[in-house]
C-alpha cells in the first residue's frame, strides 16, 4: 500500500476553477484502469492549506507507471506521503516537443489545451489496445480541427495526426504556424502544400508534413505525419482511407463561435454529427474509439448518445467516464462522450 498526493496545475485551475480536482481524479481513474495502476482510491484532500489529489495505490508506482501518470492532463507535481512528510517524485518527460507546441496559438474559439489533452487521454484509454499511446504508434484524426490543438497534443505525445477543416482561414493560419514552429525549433520535416481533387474537380487544399522531434531519427525514417485537410468533414471517407485512425477526437462546434456548416448555421452539431459519422466511423479502426466534446446547452446527451449508437458505435460507461461535465462560462456547459467501434 502506497499514498501519492498529485498537486492540480494552477492553470486548470484557472480554467476549471473548482472543477479541476474532479476532472483530474476522474482522468486518473480512466488511465488507472486502463493502465492497470493499482489505484485502489482517489479523492480531493487539503493538506496544510493546498488542495491536493490523495491516490491510494496497491504498491509503489513502477517507472512504466509513473509514465502513465505523467499523461495526466493537469498535473503540475507528484509527491509520495512518508509518514508525515511528502517526498517528491520525479515525473518522466512524455512530450517529444515543448508544451509550447500546443500553447503558443491564442486565438478565439480555441479548445482548452488541457481539456483536449484529457479527451484524448481518456479516449485512447477506450481503445482495444490503450499501450498505443504510450509506444506512440496510435493514430489521431480531429475531423473538426479548428487550428490544430488536438493535432498539436498529438504531434507532442510523438504521434500521427490528421485534421479536416472547412474554414480557409484556420488552414492557412495552421499551415503557417506549422511551418514556422519546425523552422525556428531547427526540427527536420518535409512540408507540402497542395490542391485536394475528387474526381479531377479541385475541392480544397491539403498540408502534408513528415517530421521528427530528434534529427537522428529523421534521417532513420522514424518519423512522425501530419496531414491536414481543408475540406468538408463530410468527404472524410473520400480523403482518407478506411480503417486507419485509431481514435478520432473532436471538439465539435459549440453554437458560438462556430456554427456547423453546411448551408446554414446551426446553432446544434448534431445534424453536422448525424451526416458526417457514417464517413467517421468508416475511417475509424475497428477497436479503436471517438471522443467529443460538446456543450450541454446545444447538444443534449440523450441526443448525442442516440446518434452514437444509432451510427454503430457503443458508448463507453466504465467508472470515470461520466465525471466530466463542467462549466465553462454562461454560454457552454462542457461535457464529453467516448463511444468504441467494435
Ligand atoms: C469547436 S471548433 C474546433 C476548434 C479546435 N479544436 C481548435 O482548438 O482550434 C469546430 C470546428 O468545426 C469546423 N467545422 C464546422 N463544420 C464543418 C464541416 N462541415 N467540415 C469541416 N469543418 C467544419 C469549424 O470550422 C470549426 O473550426
């Protein structure tokens, strides 16, 4: 038997205020299980003043498992209680880029970097084969991606990202920011720009990036992908081919900043969802899993779990995953929603 205090990171803090112990204690249950960490509990203690997580596991964490806990999206530092003092324990480093990859874009309408480095945490965790995060050879598409923050939390956890988006100006400011962020960091990559065709007609454009955080692995072809797509998500399974992302994880538009294209603005995505989860879940790997983020006050959960299941796709229910609805602000009531294919 073992005690760890986890200190929240003051950031979500800020961005979760009093919902961050939760949405971290219920993180660290999805992984622990996932994981298989040996968590028998966990609960939001005060320890002299400090809000703390109290994590009671079977036995010492091993190094693979402190790597697991490193994952966490809001973890700013881990200690093991030893009688009455607290030892610090020393977290591996999981990025194979800067947290600057993902926070350097500010723009409105951003996805919170840690909320969608928790979806994509808790999503892999969903997947027939959850160590793919860890060896780094899960594949992720955001079919709604926005400039990029879950393909950047991807590109930083040293893995393959794809991204569709519709909108020309976050393509080109991506594109841009891409280009730029390899260039300074002297990182080696190849990039490509290009016209999108479907039948010989041109329907958008694509970015296609090889690239590695380490030189010596660029020039052994152990490289990483980045491609993304300005295109219609609808076209999803004309642009990519079957069966080859391991999860697809979005944060879908929220009635405020974005309206779901397509003729007319939505204020709900769940007409958007309903015509574009056929193609997703085509392009989706047996075994592996979707998660989205959405907002209560525009998309009801009954609704959303309705078209899930109704595209083929079985809602994940294990403890943990129904502990992360918060507010954010008036407008948005966040939650999320993980469904497997298979
Ligand atoms: C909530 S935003 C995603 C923000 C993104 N996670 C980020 O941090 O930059 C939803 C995105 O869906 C895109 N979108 C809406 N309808 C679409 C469609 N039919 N095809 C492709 N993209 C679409 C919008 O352009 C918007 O960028």
């Amino acid at each position: 038997m073992a005690r760890y205090l986890l200190l929240v990171a003051p950031s979500a803090n800020r961005v979760y205020s009093t919902s961050a112990p939760t949405l971290l204690a219920n993180e660290l249950t999805v992984l622990a299980d996932a994981y298989g960490l040996g968590v028998a509990s966990v609960q939001p203690v005060i320890v002299a003043g400090v809000d703390y997580l109290q994590v009671d596991t079977a036995a010492d964490l091993t190094p693979e498992q402190l790597r697991v806990v490193a994952y966490l999206s809001s973890v700013h530092a881990l200690y093991q209680q030893v009688g009455d003092l607290l030892a610090p324990v020393e977290l591996p480093r999981v990025e194979v880029f800067g947290s600057d990859l993902v926070t350097i874009l500010k723009y409105q309408g951003k996805t919170n970097e840690a909320f969608t480095r928790l979806l994509l945490n808790v999503t892999a965790a969903a997947t027939a084969r959850p160590e793919r995060l860890l060896d780094r050879s899960l594949s992720v598409l955001d079919p709604l991606c926005g400039r990029g923050t879950t393909l950047n939390q991807a590109l930083a956890y040293g893995l393959d990202a794809t991204g569709i988006d519709l909108d020309t100006k976050d393509f080109e400011v991506y594109d841009a920011f891409v280009r730029t962020y390899l260039k300074q960091g002297r990182y080696k990559h190849h990039a490509t720009t290009g016209a999108i065709r479907i039948d010989s007609k041109v329907v958008g454009r694509r970015l296609d990036v090889e690239l590695a955080a380490d030189k010596d692995d660029y020039k052994a072809g152990r490289t990483q992908h980045l491609t993304v797509l300005r295109a219609d998500t609808l076209a999803a399974p004309r642009l990519l081919r079957a069966e080859s992302a391991h999860v697809v994880v979005t944060d879908t538009p929220y009635g405020v900043q974005h309206g779901s294209h397509g003729g007319r603005l939505d204020r709900s995505p769940l007409g958007l969802l309903d015509a574009a989860l056929p193609g997703w879940v085509r392009v989706l790997r047996t075994g592996g899993a979707l998660g989205l983020a959405y907002n209560r006050h525009v998309a009801d959960p009954e609704a959303l779990a309705e078209v899930l299941t109704r595209h083929g796709l079985t809602l994940v229910d294990r403890p943990g995953y129904d502990g992360f609805r918060h507010r954010v602000d008036a407008a948005i009531d966040r939650d999320l929603v993980v469904a497997r294919k298979g």
